[in-house]
C-alpha cells in the first residue's frame, strides 16, 4: 500500500480548481508510491469554498489560511492565490514544516523569491513551483532529443506567448491587470512560463533587452462577488480604474552558452487563445512546439537523407513518452488538466522518493531573477545583465 | 444539494478506467443536480479489480457482474465490457430496474441491439450508448452550425478512421482481432464511431456499398494475465491464430437527404494514431474536425466576401462552446479523458431533469442497423439498402 | 547546340496558355538537348488566336487545325482542346507524321483512346498524354520514395479531388458541363488524373464500384464571344440547360497488388479550390500530398525511432528533387504553371534520346479502361473489372 | 499594340534568371500597355553570358556593364549585381537616361541609397528596388484587408526570415559572406525584406535595439569559374577564410503609429528554407503568412460571432487577388517566380501610364536608414533612433 500525505490547498479559482483536479486524479493514471490526500481547501469566502471542497471533493475547509498552516493533520500545503501572496504563505508554511507547492511566478519581486528559498531550505521541506508545462509530454520529449544530441549545438531559441482575452478595452480590471496584486501582465504571467522551459531546454539567459506596453490605459472597475467559475468570475462597474501592467512586452536575450533568444508574451495578440509557442535551433536538429496542439512536437533533424529532411509532428502519445504514458492508448490525447495531475505525480514521487520535485523553488527564483532583468532593461533601454542567484 | 444515483461499472481495463475518470470528475466541473456516487466496480480478476477500485475511487468491487446487478444499493450499471457481453449484461441490468450505460458498438449483431432497446423500454429506465466523441466541443459546434443552417444543403460527407495500432504484424491476437468477442475490427471499433457522427450531423444513411481485408492472417497469440494497463497489457506466446475480422473497409454511401458519403475505417493507416476525421460540404458552407487536433473545427463559410473565403480553424474553447464551457478559460485545451467527464454529465442531467440521455440505446441501434447493411454488402459486392428499425 | 523540334498548338484558353507557358520557359530552365520553336498556334475565332499568339510568343497562327497539321514546318502538334477533339486532331497529326501531346482525359471513350494508341504506334511517333502533376516534384518524391522501398507493401491508397467552381447554380453551363464535348464531370477532369497518380505510384487497377450525382440539374446558358481568359471568359443567358454530367463521383478499388483504394472527384467542395490529394498508406510508411501546397510531401516512416515518428513536411525544393532542381535556391516555391515547362521538358528530352515520354498515349488509354470500368459501375451498381488494354 | 521598353540586365546568376524570367512571361499573362523587349543581358564571363542569353531569350549580351548602359537601344537597366555595385551602376544608368530597376538591399550603405536617389530624381527617370515580396498576391491581400480596416489599430508585428543554407560548416564563403560584396549577411540580404514589407503594412519604424551573431567564423573558400546555376554553382578551395557578415540577427523595434515589432532573420534555422513569416494583431483583427506556402494568407477576423471566430487561411488565387488574376483558375498555385513577372508588369504599367513604380529608390532608401539603425545598434547596445531621410 502506498503512504499518504495531507494536503491542505490555499485558493479555489482558476488555479485552485486545476490542483483539485491534480490531487483528485493522480492515483487513476500513476501508480503513485505516495498518495495525497485532499484534507482541507482554504478560501476568503465561506460560501464558495464550501461548495468547492463538495465539488473539488476536499474533506474539510478553511476561510483563514494561517489556521490551515497550523492544522496538525496537514501536511503539504499548496499556494494557489495571486502573486502577492505567495511569498508570505510559503514562508509561513515552510516555517510550520509542512512541504510546499508554489504557483508562478514564485513571486512578486526577486527578494520575495530569495526569501521564500531560504525559508524551504532552513525548514528542510520539499518545494516545487507550478510550472506546469514541464509536464506536457511533447515538451518532455523536446528534453530528450536534446540530452540524446539530436539537436547539436543551439544557435537560437524563439518564443511567443499570445492571448487575446484583454483585447476588448472593456475588459474588467481584475486583479490580474493590478501591479499590486500580481506583481506585472504579461510578463509575470506568461513570459514566466517561456523564461521557465527556456531555463529548462537550453540553459540559463546571461543578458537582456526588452521594451512593454500598456495599450489600454485605463478599465471599467470590477463588480460583483467571488464564484467558483473561471478568469472572469465577476461583473463589471461603470467606474474605470488605471491598468499599471504591461499587456505585452518583447525581450531580446543571449544564452550563456551562446545561443540567441527571443520572446514575446502579450495579451492583444487576436486570434491566439493559448498560444505557447517556442522554436529551437541548433546545429543538428530543431524543434517547435505550441500549447493550443499541445500533443505534437514538430522535430526537423539533419541526420534524414537531405531529400528526405522535414520538420516531423509527433504526435507525443506513445506509451514511452515521459508524462503520457500513464493515459490512453496513442493519439487519444490529453489536454491542459493533465499537467497537473502530472505535476501532483511528481510531487507524490518526489515525497516517496525522498529527492526534491522539479522545479523546486530554485528554479522559481531563477525564473524570477530573469523577470527582474527584464524589467529593468524596459526601464534603462540597456542590455541588462541576468542577477546571479 | 443535489440528488444521487449509485453506480456500478462493468470493467476495469481500457473503458473502465475511462468510464471511472468520468464519474469521478463530473462533480468537480459541472455543477450536476444529480451526482454519480462510484458504488461498485466488477471486474474477473479479483486481485486486478481490487487495485481497481483503489485508485479509481469506487467503494466496493464485485468479481460477478450478476451479483453486482442483484445489488439492492446499485441503481445504475455501466457495461465498459468487449461487445460480446453488453447485450447479456444491459438486459440483465434493464431487467433488473437499473439504467443502463453500455458502451458501443452497442452490440455485435442487429438482433442483440433490438432486444436490448426492448428490454430497456420495457423497463422503463434511462439508457445512453458510450459514442463519447458527440461530447467533443468541436463536433458540438459542428452541431450547432449546421442547425443554425450555415452548410445549407449538404452534398458531401467523408470521413476516416485511421490508426496504426496493428501495423506490426507480431502484434498478438488479442480480443479486438478475435470476432467471437468483438464481432468485427475496424468496422466496428471505429467506423461504428463516424456511422453514429454521420447519423449526429447529416441524417439517416439509406444505402452502402462496401469492402474489407484482412492484410495480417496471423498473429501471435496472447499470453499472460490481465492487468490494468492500456491496450496491450499481457504479453504473447510463439503459437499463432488466425485473425477473423476486418483490419480495414471502405464505404460508400447515399443518405437520405441525398448527400454522398465515404467511409474509411483502418487499422493499417501508418502515423495515424486515432485521426477520428470527417469533413461536410454543403451549398452554403463546409466543416472538417480531426480527433488528433480535437479543441478544433475547421468552418469554411460561402457568406465571408469571396476575396476573404477560407477554412477558419476555430479553437472551439470558449466558454459558449458546448462541452467544453465547464472547463478552463479559452485555449487551454481539453483531451480525450474529459470526452467521458461529458458522458457522465449528460447522463445525470438527464436523471435529474428525468429525460432520456442522448445518444439512447436507439441511436446504438440505428448504428448496429448500418453496420449490419455493410457487412452485407462486403459479402454481396452489392449496394445495400439499411434496414429500417 | 541544341537541335530543335517545331511546334503547332491546338488550343489557346486555359490549357493553350498553360502549355505555350510551357514552351517559352522550357530552355530558360532546362538545358535542353531539343529546343521547342513556337512555330504556330491554331483557334477557331481569328480574334482571339492573333491576340494569343502575339502574347504567347508564336511566330504565325492558323484558324484551321487540319490546315495546322499539314504545314511541313510543323513537327509536332499539341492537342490543347476540349476532350471531344482530341481522337481526330491526335489521329490525324500521327497520320501526317507529326509527334503529339495530348490534353487528359486523352479521350472521351475507351474506343477512341485505342484508336489514338494504334495511330501513333502506327505512325512510329512520340505521344505524351497531359498528366501534369507526374512532374510535380513532391509526386515525383512520393514516386522514389516508394521506388526505394521506404513504403513498403501498400495496404491503402486514398484520393481526392476537390474543387468549388461550381457550386453556385447561377455559374453558367460552359463546355466542361456538357456530355457531348467533355464526355463526363468531375469524373473525366479530375478522377483521371487521381487514376493516373495512382498507377503511377501504386500499380494498375483490378475492380470498382462507383457512384455518382449531379446535385444542379439546370444552369444557365454561356453567351458571349471567346475570349483568352480563363476557365469562364464568356457571359450567360437568361435561358437554362440541363447539366447532364457528373457534379460528383465517389469510388471504391481493389489494386491487383491487394491494397484498397477509395477516390473522390467533385466541383461541390465548398473551400476546395484545386485540392488534388492522395494518401497512401503501406507496411513501412505513408505518403500524404496535397496540390493547394504543391511543394509539400508529407512523409511517415516506421524506421524513425518510435518515439520520434510523425508525418515529416518535406518541401521538394532541393536541387536533388526531380522537377524541382532546374529552378530556385531552396524554399523558393514553384506553382502550378511550372508543371507545363516540366513536361514540355520531358518532352523535349525524349525527342533528344529517341526515347518515349512518360507518360504515353498508353498511359492515357490505361486510365481511360479504368473510367470506363467507373461508369458502368455507377450504372449497374456492381463492382466491374478495369477492362485489359 | 501596346508600346515598348528596351531593357539591358546586368547579371545572369540567380537575379539575372529570375529578372530573365519576369521579362519573357510578362506579355503572356499581362495585357501589358507597354511590353519589353529583352535587348541585351551583360555579365563578366563571356562564355556564360553568351549561354545565358540564349537560354533566357536575350537578343544580345555585353561583357562590359558600361557599355550595355551606353547603348542607344536600352531605355532602361536592370541592375541584378551584387549589392556592392547597386549604387555605381544605378547611378551611371540614371545619368545615361535610362529607368533603373535595382535589386535588394538597394544599397550597401545609407549614404549610397541616398545617392542613388539623387541621381534618379535629377535624371528624372522611374526607378524601382526589387522587393518582390510587395507582389505576392497574400501579401497584397494583407494590405487590403489593412486599408480596408479589418485589422484596426496595430499593437504587434512579429517577423521572421528564416533559413538554413549555411547551416553546415563546410558551405564555402561565397560572396554572400564577404562584407565588402554583400554589405552584411542575414541583415540585407532578409531582414531588408522583412523590414520592407512592414513598411508597406504597417508605417515607419521610429526606433530600434538589435543583436547579431556569426555563429561560424571561418569558411573554406571558393574555387572554380561562374557558371549559371544556381547560389552555389562552385566549388570550394581547402583553405578557409573568415566570416565578416553576420549569420543571424534579431531586432525589437517601436513603430511610430505606437506599435510593438520584433524582427528575426537567420541563415541557421535549420528545416526552414525560405520561411519568410510575418504576423499583425490590430485591435480588431489578426494576420498571418509565411513563405513557403505563399499563396495563403490567414486572417482572424473579431467581427465573426465569438464561437465561430478562428483564423481563416485563404488561398490568394482568386481572380480578384491582385496580383494573381492574370493567371489561373482559383487553387491552381503561383510560385516564386511569378513574383518577378508581376515586379515586369509593374514597372512596365508605370511606364505606360507616366507614373512611379512601386516600390521606388525612396522606399528602397528609407529600408537602407532602417538596416543602418540596426546596425549601430547592434555596436552600441542600445536603442537607436531610425535616421530621416
């Protein structure tokens, strides 16, 4: 029989959902050799969380987060609010001895990010931050052909992050359009993930230069009580209110080990829902791979005969692909949900195991030192090197 | 709070586990008025069922499905079994008082499925029949065009089911090639699939001619115990049988409305995994859906201004897109997995609301009704014409 | 220097220009041991011929075709007319001697097609038949690809020609919808050149069965004066005709090498503008081609590793692609008119090395018995065996 | 009959073909109001010249450029030369009277372009830069949907020339690597494309910062005599010489209409041969196109209702896609030559009707003050005001 761990979640929206469906399905796919048990959820309004521990099925709920923390039977405790919270329940969870599972960005801030790592490193816990597109599987293979070679020396790495749902000027302003809240727009949200698998698949950035944009300055204010659905759980008020994110920004970078970088993250790119895209280059091989086709990674390699040579679309739903083999029979493909059940079976495995997950909080600093680079160069206009952490 | 309905699951393999990630999931993102409560799951093997129910979160298990029938606190069965079986065990549950959700084909003979819509209207309970790809948001939205009138008359229908399973002709013998238990291959596995789509989105079938081959006489026979695992769980022996179904047919058809269709259903279709396609032409407009890509439809309007005409790759994401609106935000795509959340979805509602869950034990037979045409005409070389049930 | 062959072209709308295309640009691109001279150009409204051969780049015109083939500067005659024609004009331009290259469908009748093989074999000339897109690069891939083996056994040919033209029924009936001087639909103009794709690269054809539909049974009249451009030059009238060909035709085939095949021609396709399609899927490999992207072959190979196997998008641009390697650097994509300079070139080259062009008179007569096969089969509503030619 | 143009071509190798191409098919498609005639074709090499001026239709050849521009019988010259002679050559051309028709970059320097448009502004006659991609009937297709205002306010222009032919490290150091010929490397030779079409979409780019990188620093170096084929026509010494041009760049840049763009041009992107890529988001719609299938353009329209909105690939071959309707029916692809015939029939319209050609001296100058902003940025490390001109 397995062993267990209690899991007390903070957060039922959006991302509090997606965990619930993490925790509620890692033992159907994986035969996990640790089981999380989903002991408690926490959340501000009783009368949401209530009906998200019946549905999400948690046993029990909480409206304060810090009598969570305490909770003798909790265990694990997993951050899933907004940005500006992070750092102050991991802390406070770290410090209470209980393992910790961050959302991204880590922070709001790189000092935020420093702290949070010493307070898991002093407590001894096992962390993990929520960059959950590690696990689609064709972004796993991606890894593989890159550590068997098949991709040579990496002369570029180009990606874009696109979505179009602030595109309407009268889009609330909820709170992620507030720097106080959620720390920047665009970038923190979805350059975050690009800096990540970029981190991930060739290396760490040493330098930067990048410019952003607000392209609509001001929002109907948001209205209305919380509920359990979605980005866009509210009403709007006749009042406006000032957006202090960017709604998109673009970033040159270079690599340590040489290679030449791009990015680009926005919210009024029309037409992209989720577009997660990123393309490799190297001296032997390439690979492209975007989120809304999420199954398929297109792999290019020089070793076909030249008469012979394209970019392949494997479909990544073979029983030996990392991150799907625990699902269906090939083709019968998975979609966004499944990286968090994935991510709780990495978590699961890691507690079995005794090692720490990947990406542990060291990677949602590093990611966080990259952001910080980044908007400092939008503010001198310069190259800025990538802090040391 | 919502009413309950107690299920029991015929079925732990492939289906089983499928049919078990829906009851378990229903809850956490439809707000369902009546909820499914994981009572009981029957499977042979005692030790694989155990583990079973274990991980796919059902209280209690059964190793004879009619002791599981018998049970007094079981009001709902699901028969996830070969197609040899579902005739003996829904009439059985119908008989029984139970409802009944069999998975398809609904039968491996014409007359099986006409008793099984006899048992269950004389019983007087809910029935629905597993074609789960109707819940794909995509085909909904197919759906919802049509009926809105934007393909007008249709002249064209075609479709294919291709995978590559089977390829290997040292693929062992298992009971998806033995017609005894699955009646036919292809032709039922997957074209039983695009006949149901057909019947969803064009009408009734009046006519079919048709082929089919067997390319691989032979395979390896099956050795080892069952497990849980996907497809192929056991291994094979060096002693081979003869495979007496189909590995691939091809069909034409006149529907009733006077459209053309083809049909194509194979498992001999290299680097096609489960590519479930069709495409629809009509006077005013044409749709194309793909499983392998399947958040999208493809739309292609006569009303765009002619300089701008083209196929509009619709990622059918939104929250206004049937099946899908319950989910996440715009672009983070659904799977395969979820098409079974949908099924168990509209299967409560239609307890709570006290109406008959579509596609009902008729549509099963209505499908069981072409199948029966076909095979006729693969032995007479002829046009045959669909018996009328 | 090159020796030199003199021309005579029937024909001056959509096939006159595609093939006068052909000739001017033959030596710009190919090093050709036999040069095309633009002797002469022949049509029945001396308007529009003086116009054609002015633009076109020949030096004199004629008005009459006998006239044209028995002037003794003409070495060959070029049958770019309706396909009503091309029995007489081939048969008497191999009766004077000259070389010819006909139009497809080489002939209206399976009759007619025999008598032009027996004249020109007669008469000891070269004959090539209009079968375009054998010079496509990416089909001539397809062709060594399978040549090398890299298919293997061919279990699946699947076809489709696909077109819009015709779709509104106010579009006027021009001669392609008339029997008596196209001989048949979609079944003539775009099946064939499916039929002779497929024996290209799969082998001949053993039996069919086939249905058709004509979906507008009246149209418009065509009124107005010739003109040199394009599919429909002239106006209609406000009387209707009736439409006494196929709209649309749909068919089932055995190949005498065992594998199934399933073709569709239509002008109902709303979408489709020119979408010429095949897919063939064999024991090591699948092969999927598509014209709207003309210099793309898809490529699936069983020898990939299995976890890096998917559809590769091969773009035949390279100067080792046959057809292809007499044009651009890489990526810089040819159309569909440089199919006329490719057979013009092939032409060519046969005429220097004493050889016959590929595809002959045979070739068309070989698809010719398999439209015949076609439309007794969509009379009798049986298979029917491809007469032996 | 329509009046003439006298045309003298300085060059044989890849422009000189592709300029040969667009003479001789002018007439053939266009009703031109003004047709040239291809008098003379000049290069260094006699005996290639003599071979290329057969081939390609010229009348006669020059070895000696100054001489060809001294002709009385040229009205006008076709500068198809290495970068480094643009402005030499264009200059003396213009003095002589004759119009000028120079390929890409149009200069190696800014201060060259603004001599050359000097020169052609005294002499007074029309002159043209060879951005061929302004013909491609998708791109023009872009541009009316712009000006139409279907795309709205722009806030994205992402664009990527990517290709592959230098990839291996044995490719010798033709003259495309060598500064003092080509003026730079993936810079002029695509991003200058690049740059040019976002001008003619989008507006002026006000500011730039930019990195570049040559990722292979030393080649063999050429060996052999000319011949015509091709980019590579010969061979390659054993000794090596450095690279002083770069081999990728990347740009971030600020519109001056308030739009973000970024910009990427590479010769090392492996699988991608001609991939000329570019994207817009605008407020009210989106548009995307790349090279290698250049007939489609997509275009994401938010005016559709939201559950049916997707991008829509159009075929640009309609008869009213400007720039396609002189050829074929619809779906029947043009190439990349076809682009250099429609750059014919627009210089020889303006001549017909007294009017400029487009693209001018002027855009090919104000393309020079953009790659000249680049490149210092490219030193200085920071942004980079584009200079006026």
């Amino acid at each position: 029989m397995p062993s267990q761990v209690n899991v007390g979640l903070i957060g039922y929206a959006f991302m509090g959902r997606a965990h619930s469906f993490g925790y509620l399905n890692a033992g159907l796919f994986y035969n996990c050799d640790c089981m999380p048990v989903m002991k408690a959820i926490c959340g501000r309004s009783e009368d949401a969380v209530k009906v998200a521990a019946r549905r999400y099925g948690w046993q029990s709920y909480e409206t304060d987060w810090k009598k969570l923390i305490k909770r003798d039977d909790i265990e694990m405790i997993d951050v899933s609010t907004p940005g500006n919270q992070h750092a102050t329940m991991a802390i406070a969870a770290a410090q209470a001895g209980k393992h910790v599972f961050s959302e991204k960005p880590m922070a709001n801030s790189l000092d935020d990010a420093k702290k949070m790592v010493a307070a898991v490193e002093k407590a001894g816990v096992k962390h993990m931050v929520g960059f959950n597109y590690r696990t689609v599987p064709a972004i796993a293979l991606a890894k593989r052909l890159i550590d068997e070679g098949r991709i040579g020396t990496v002369y570029h790495w180009r990606a874009q992050y696109l979505q179009d749902w602030i595109l309407d000027p009268e889009f609330p302003l909820i709170w992620r359009l507030q720097k106080k809240v959620c720390g920047s727009g665009a970038l923190g949200d979805l350059a975050a993930h690009l800096i990540d698998t970029a981190r991930m698949l060739i290396g760490e950035i040493d330098t930067v230069t990048a410019t952003q944009e607000t392209f609509i300055k001001e929002r109907p204010l948001e209205a209305g009580a919380a509920t359990l659905e979605g980005l866009v759980g509210r009403g709007k008020s006749a009042q406006k209110g000032k957006v202090d994110v960017d709604d998109g920004v673009i970033i040159l970078s270079r690599f340590k080990n040489g290679a030449l970088g791009t990015f680009e993250a926005t919210r009024f790119s029309g037409g992209h829902k989720n577009y997660n895209f990123f393309e490799i280059n190297g001296s032997k091989g390439s690979l492209r791979f975007q989120f809304e086709d999420m199954n398929v990674l297109e792999f290019w390699s020089a070793d076909d005969p030249a008469y012979a040579q394209g970019f392949r679309k494997i479909l990544a739903t073979q029983s030996d692909h990392k991150h799907f083999g625990a699902y269906w029979p090939p083709g019968h493909i998975i979609g966004y949900g499944e990286t968090f059940i994935n991510e709780v079976a990495e978590f699961m495995d890691a507690l079995a195991k005794n090692r720490m997950p990947v990406p542990s909080f060291v990677d949602g600093m590093k990611c966080c030192a990259v952001l910080d680079a980044i908007t400092k160069s939008c503010k001198s206009g310069k190259w800025e090197k990538v802090p040391k952490v």
